[in-house]
C-alpha cells in the first residue's frame, strides 16, 4: 500500500553487534526503502563486523559506528544534510525501552539533530507506540505504521536475508533427512546460556534411534566447534558417529548456506534462528534467558522454555535462578517436541 504521509522522514534506528540484529534491522530499512522511496535510513551500531554483507554501495551512508568519532562526525554531517533538505528525524531503537539508546538520542535532540524520539515504552519519549506484534522485525513494521498511518503489506511481515548478492545456496538432495545442530550462542561464556555437551548428546543419540531416516550436521562457528566436535566423537561408537558431519563455518555465507541444506535445525536462540525462518526451515528453539521478542514465530517453529523459571525471562537476568536458563531444559522435554511435531506430519518430509 503506497504511503500517505505529509511528512519526508529520516529513520535513525539503533543497533548492537550481532548478526542477528543485522539480519533483522538489514531487513527492516530494504522494506521502509521499498514502502518509502523518498524515505531515509539509518543504523546506528556498536562496532557491528557484519555490516559489509549489507548487498548495496550505500553502505557509507547508512552504517554508523558510534565507537568510531570518525564516523560519529560523518553521522553529524549526514543528518544536517537531511535536515537542510526538510527531511522530519525520527529516533528508533531496536530493543525497546534502551536507556542507552534514549540517552544517545536526547545527545542528539540537544544538538537540533533530532525531532522525535520514539519508543515503545519510555514514558519520557517524545512519542510512545505501544508495542504490537509478538517478533520483533512484526513490532517495528507495526511501530511505523502506527506512527505514519499507513499499513504495510503482510508479505512485509515475513523476514529476508539483506545480505550481499554474492551469496549463492548449493542445494544438496540427501537421502537421509538432515537435521542442523547449533549448540551455541554469542554470549556462551554465561552458563545461562548454556545448554550441556551431555544432554545434546542424549538427545542426538535417542533420535538416531528413534528415527534411522535422519543424519545430523553440527554447524557453526564459535570457538567451542572443535570441543563438542571431539566430545562427540569420544562418546560415541562408529555406528553414531558415521551418521554425523561437522560443518565449521568460515564465513557467514557458508553459515547460510549449510542452514539451507538442513530440513530441520535445533539450536539455542541466537543468529541461526533468524536465518532458519528467514529460510522457511522447521526450528526447534531452546529458549533461555532471552526475550521473547527475539524468537520468530509459526507454525513450522517450536520453542522449548525452562519450565522451572518462576518470572518471564529477560536478558538481563542471566545469574538469578529466578529466571530462565538454558541449562535447566531438560532433554525430554526437547524429544517430547521433536517427536510430537514429526508424528503431527509437520517435519518437511
């Protein structure tokens, strides 16, 4: 639907240092550019590497590190050249209610580079859109909806790799159906997020009993590869081992790429979970000590929680036993999922 505003908006939106958070928000400015043409963008970011898989030679004028004074003084320069061409400011955050991110931008509106602070929920924001939707890519399309009264087509709704053109997916017909494990996350070093060596062993080899149609491809590229490779290996007889393949990841074009061969992935909840449903792919999510707005949502995702956790979790509490941990999820309770989903004709054979 074309857009009905009286205004030309500039969107400054704040990012931290995933590639998760690239894939979400990479995404959200391809589809404002789409719905807005005469619209601007930008990203504020912490030092994030992935930013050079963004696919257009625009690069320098939508990517900011607020690390860099280098590039702080290019973003100063960038945003007056908006405002001298009547552009309307508005500032944005990815995570909703960041005081970091709202005390960045105050700095900004004391400069007069700024018009509008808009949040989901900080009372003192200049705007407040309650938020709406339950991923977090559905809330921002949501927020500037509401914000700009227009509405966004539902294909919109759906997540795409803004990623660089070069990327090319080698599709591999298996015999066996291919299952991807991902056991780690951007912040393993906190046991919270953590979900033991020994328990996805056990799961790993209840479903190769349960199910000798499926073959596993341990994939990704965090430090610990090489660790729960061997672990694998030493626990496990031939017969287990030969029905396993160990995919270590040299690039994030190699990440996508083997998460597009699988059928199904089951991981923690970090950047593999974005790019499974950007790809379509049947997920089986352990869920920690994250937010729920970080984990997509259908028919074809499932999501194990700590169902011992006595308060909804939130990242921010990753040592309070009060909350969720990753560690807590008990291998069952992921086996019980995975069987269901399959028995229910769900899996994509």
């Amino acid at each position: 639907m074309k857009p009905s505003i009286k205004i030309t908006p500039l969107f400054l939106y704040t990012m931290t240092s995933g590639l998760g958070d690239f894939i979400v928000m990479g995404d959200l400015i391809t589809k404002i550019k789409k719905n807005f043409p005469d619209a601007g963008s930008i990203i504020i970011h912490k030092s994030n590497p992935h930013i050079h898989l963004w696919p257009d030679a625009d690069i320098k004028k939508i990517f900011f590190s607020i690390f860099s004074f280098k590039e702080l003084c290019c973003l100063v320069r960038t945003i007056r050249g908006y405002k001298k061409n009547n552009y309307t400011i508005f500032c944005l955050q990815m995570a909703p209610g960041s005081i970091q991110g709202f005390l960045f931008y105050s700095f900004l509106k004391k400069m007069n580079l700024a018009d509008y602070i808009v949040d989901f929920n900080i009372i003192n924001a200049d705007i407040i859109t309650p938020p709406k939707g339950d991923y977090i890519l559905d809330l921002h399309l949501n927020q500037l909806a509401e914000l700009l009264k227009i509405e966004f087509p539902t294909d919109d709704y759906q997540l795409e790799l803004p990623v660089s053109r070069s990327v090319r997916v080698h599709k591999v017909l298996n015999k066996k159906r291919l299952i991807g494990l991902h056991p780690w996350s951007r912040r393993g070093h906190i046991k919270s997020f953590i979900w033991p060596f020994a328990k996805w062993l056990v799961l790993a080899r209840n479903l190769l009993s349960e199910h000798p149609d499926i073959k596993f491809v341990v994939f990704g590229k965090d430090k610990g590869f090489n660790k729960f490779k061997d672990y694998i290996i030493k626990h496990c007889n031939r017969t287990v081992t030969d029905r396993f393949c160990f995919s270590y990841s040299n690039s994030v074009h190699e990440l996508i790429n083997t998460i597009d061969r699988c059928d199904t992935i089951i991981t923690v909840n970090t950047a593999v979970v974005h790019i499974g449903y950007a790809l379509r792919k049947e997920m089986f999510i352990l869920n920690g000590p994250s937010l729920d707005l970080w984990v997509p949502k259908n028919d074809n995702i499932y999501v194990i929680r700590d169902n011992q956790a006595l308060f909804q979790t939130s990242d921010k509490w990753e040592k309070d036993e009060c909350f969720a941990s990753l560690d807590r999820i008990k291998t069952d309770n992921v086996l019980s999922a995975i069987n269901m989903a399959w028995v229910n004709h769900r899996s994509p054979h």
